[in-house]
C-alpha cells in the first residue's frame, strides 16, 4: 500500500476487493466451509481442491479493520467500504 499511496497523484484514487476474514478469526472456518460450498455448486474454477490449495498456501487476508488502519496511517482519506457478502469487501480511498 505504501507504494501505491507514493505513486498516486494528489487526488488519485486507490481501491480494492477483496476476501477480508483473518485466517485466525473465529468465524474463519465457518466462512470458508460456505465458500466451498458455493464454488462446487457453481462449478467456479472448476477445482475446489486447486483453490483451497492455493488458498493455504498463498493468502493472507486480514480484517477490515486493520486495512482501515493502513490506510489512514498512509494519510489515504474519503475511505469507503462497500461489504457485498459476508467478507467479500470493496475498499476505496483517495489520496
């Protein structure tokens, strides 16, 4: 984020979308039993086991909170949160 925030203009817009869940979150599990079953009854990418994979191995979600926080530390400002579902987020903010 702090690169972004460096090579936006004065005014730039900033945004993101995003799974926002902590790995370590007490809702975590629950979530990610019902993202699975969303993606096997939507056939998305075709392999749940690829994804969950992927998932372990790469991601690190955080909480919107703490993305809040970054923001406003870098002096990011008019930040917006739209939440679509459960911890699916859309964050904008302007420099």
């Amino acid at each position: 984020m702090e690169d972004s925030y460096r090579w936006l203009k004065t005014g730039g817009i900033f945004a993101y979308a995003d799974l926002f869940i902590n790995k370590n979150d007490p809702d975590h599990d629950a979530f990610f039993e019902k993202w699975k079953a969303f993606v096997i009854r939507h056939q998305l990418n075709g392999d749940w086991e690829y994804l969950a994979d992927h998932y372990k191995q790469y991601d690190t979600p955080d909480n919107v909170p703490t993305q809040l926080e970054w923001l406003q530390k870098l002096n990011f400002r008019e930040i917006k949160v739209t939440i679509f579902e459960s911890y699916w987020v859309f964050i904008s903010s302007q420099k």
